[in-house]
C-alpha cells in the first residue's frame, strides 16, 4: 500500500507528513528513538489523517503538496473536508 501518513503531537503542537508503503513499520520506526529526527522531539505523536494512494508517485506528489502549504490549517481542513481529498487524488490521478 502506498500512504501518506500525517502524525500530530499535542506536546509539540505540531504535524509530521510521510509518506511510506508500510504504515506499521514506519510508525514504528518513528517510536524508535534512536532512528528518529523531527520526530525525536517528542513522545505523544498520533496518526492524525492517512491517505491511500494508487501509486508511489502518487503519494509522494501529495505529500511534498501538503507539507508545501506549510499550514496547519490546510493540514486540518484535510480531515474536515475528505473532498479536499479527493481533489488531491484527482490532480495527481496521472502519476
């Protein structure tokens, strides 16, 4: 499976996006502290949204399109708006 992974750390107030084709395994190794970099900095991150992507390249277009927005307001509006979603899907439907 191809996902773009969107975790949030309350302590932080903060969003992390990835992007993986195992969700277990990264979240794991997001846990791990000894692996982790951003990710290091705290000990609460959650998955906040997940999205299911048909390609690789799919995935990785939507997710270097979230983290540019650099918001965390779009971040959220993601999760309240699934047809943000679905936009995003269709715009990068070609990759």
């Amino acid at each position: 499976m191809n996902i773009v992974y969107i975790l949030f750390s309350e302590k932080l107030n903060k969003f992390y996006t990835g992007f993986t084709e195992n969700l277990q395994e990264r979240l794991l190794f997001h846990q791990n502290a000894e692996s982790r970099k951003f990710t290091y900095n705290a000990d609460d991150w959650s998955v906040f949204l997940t999205i299911e992507c048909v390609s690789k390249s799919q995935g990785l277009k939507i997710e270097a399109q979230i983290k540019s927005m650099k918001s965390q307001v779009y971040i959220r509006n993601l999760k309240l708006y699934p047809e943000m979603i679905e936009k995003l899907h269709q715009k990068y439907s070609d990759c």
